[in-house]
C-alpha cells in the first residue's frame, strides 16, 4: 500500500478511509499542529538542515538547549545527539570495543546492537557460565529495553548473579520505550541500579515516540565527552539543528501526549477482554497478535495494523500499535474485533 501522507490514525487510499494501528508514533507527534507549528518556527531560524561538524568553530546553541532538555528528561547525567539512533548505537559500540574484552547480548537485540563475536547473556534460558568464571574481564552487555515481540521491560535482575570479577558496562537501547515508559516517558535507564555495574549507557532512536529524526546518546559526563570527542563524531554532521531545538521547546507537548496515550491505554484495558492468542501490558502500547488471518480480518473492517519481515526473530511481524492520537471510536472498534474473535 503505498500513501502521499503521513500515516497518523486515518490513511487514505483508493477513496477508501482505514484506521491505523501501525508504525512506531507512540505520542503522535508528527501529527500534532502545535509541534508541527514549533518545527516550522524552528526551520525558518535554522533552515532544513546543517551539515557542518559539532566541533567545528561554529557552534549553534540549538543542540545545547535541546540536549539539555534531554538529559533532565531521561534523567541523565549527560546526553548527546546525533544523526539516527542507528549511529548512536554505532558510536557507543565503537567507543566501546577498545575496552571491552567480551560483549555479551540479551536475547532478540536490535540489529543497532548487533557487535561480531558477542555471546549470549543466556544459554538454555541459564546464565552463561562465562559471566560466573573467576576471569578478570571488562564486560558490555548490549540489551533492548523492550526486546522484538514482547510488551514488558527487559528483566535484568541476572546481571546480580555476575562474578564480582567482572568489569560491567551496561548499553541499553531505549528506541521503544523512550516517550513511553517511565515517569512522564522518561525510559528505563534511570531506574536500573545494580550496584555492580560500572556504567550504564542509553541509546536511542528519536524517530519513534519523539516524533523527530535523530539519536541520542546518554550515559556520565566523562563517557559523553568520550564520544564527542571520536572520530566518526567529529566527522559527521550533527542532526537537524531545527529539530533539536524543537525538542526543547517542546517538553509540555510531551507530557500531555504522553498523558493521552496512558489514557488510551487504561481505556483498553477496561474493553478489551483477556484472550489466549496475544497478551497487552497496560503499561506499553504494542499487542503482537500471533493470530492467522488477522490481517485479512482487519483489512475487511478497514484497519490496518504493522506487517513485515523482521530481522530478528525469524518470523512475520504483525504489530498493533496504539497512540496517544488514536479515539476512544478509533479503540472500539478494534477492541470489538478482537472481543469478538476468540482466535
């Protein structure tokens, strides 16, 4: 299906409407008129784009009002951003390797996180046996904060059990769960502490719940120099000045949409009755229904829900998303279908 608009709860084609439970705007910012407005405001100050290097002479004050805004919104004690979370995850694990001696992955981790001859933090759903050794090593483990086909938060409380004798930092990619869980959306990162990890690093994509292109960087102060001072940072150009300042100046946008989005969320959790073939978390907005011939369902009452191949998982992915945009007419009508299809 290919569309000539941004896909927010209603995508027209064929003169047909269909509702949208799809794609990852969790807070529905790309839709929202009053942060529409202030990109714009912010585009005719900075223009569309700025290709100039973040440690070159010139330097904007964009990026510091909206990665400040950041770090008290992640509850950091320093970020950085940059041109995807792609390259955020790239950078932390290029920053990383010359100090790390093992990488060790939780299960179905983001591609982003992917690192050659990293091994599994469980093997046979028991810890790896490496992480008990009497080894002295310096230890990464690269996680997502909600791995690929589930609704709750990765649980970390293994990383107790890890020998005394390793040196842990730990990189979690937040890109699905920034804006959404968390005091306000603030993520998961400020609330992990164990006292046995040395570091703790936050990446993540903007592009989803923050509703702008872009990738942030959040860890200590030393670690964030660390990586503005690296050489694929400095030789490459920063994300668009324009939306970094939108993000700070946009943090009463957030809270309210985040606000709707729990609504919407409690709402469906009232309806929609408890059934075999999926599981929902009121706490995140995704069911994956692994249901056969629910998208011809869907399609039949003009519905349409995420459907690809995903790289992780070695399965179909089909996905329902639901956003702080979406109306209590919108939910009932999805929440009926799947009330009344017992699969």
């Amino acid at each position: 299906m290919k569309i000539n608009q941004f896909p927010d709860r209603i995508i027209e084609f064929e003169k047909e409407s269909y509702l949208y439970f799809g794609g990852t705007a969790y807070l529905g910012m790309p839709a929202n008129p009053e942060f529409q407005q202030l990109i714009v405001k912010n585009i005719l100050r900075w223009g569309s784009a700025y290709g100039s290097s973040r440690n070159s002479n010139i330097q904007l004050t964009a990026y510091e009002k909206g990665e400040d805004f950041l770090k008290n919104y992640i509850n950091a004690e320093a970020t950085v951003t940059v041109s995807s979370g792609m390259l955020a995850a790239k950078l932390v694990i290029e920053e990383l390797t010359p100090h790390t001696d093992v990488y060790f992955h939780f299960p179905n981790t983001h591609t982003a996180l992917k690192v050659a001859n990293s091994v599994p933090f469980f093997i046979e759903n028991e810890l790896n046996p490496r992480l008990l050794d009497s080894k002295n090593e310096r230890i990464t483990i690269l996680t997502d904060a909600v791995a690929s086909f589930q609704i709750k938060a990765v649980d970390l409380a293994a990383i107790d059990l890890i020998a005394a004798n390793k040196e842990i930092t730990l990189v979690v990619d937040e890109s699905h769960s920034l804006g959404v869980l968390g005091n306000n959306g603030c993520g998961i990162i400020s609330s992990i502490d164990f006292k046995n990890i040395k570091r703790k690093i936050m990446v993540a994509s903007l592009g989803k719940a923050m509703g702008v292109t872009g990738g942030v960087i959040a860890s200590d102060q030393s670690f964030i120099n660390q990586i503005m001072n690296n050489p694929s940072f400095v030789s490459s150009a920063g994300m668009s000045p324009a939306l970094i300042e939108t993000l700070g100046e946009a943090e009463t946008i957030y809270k309210s949409q985040h606000m709707k989005l729990k609504n919407n969320l409690n709402y469906i959790d009232k309806h929609l009755v408890k059934n075999e073939a999926f599981a929902f978390n009121p706490e995140y907005p995704v069911i994956y229904p692994e249901i056969e011939g629910v998208n011809e369902l869907f399609n039949a009452n003009n519905i349409i829900v995420t459907n690809f191949k995903y790289p992780t998982g070695g399965k179909d992915l089909n996905r329902i998303i639901f956003t702080a945009n979406h109306t209590e007419d919108d939910l009932n009508k999805i929440i009926t279908i799947l009330n009344q299809h017992q699969f």
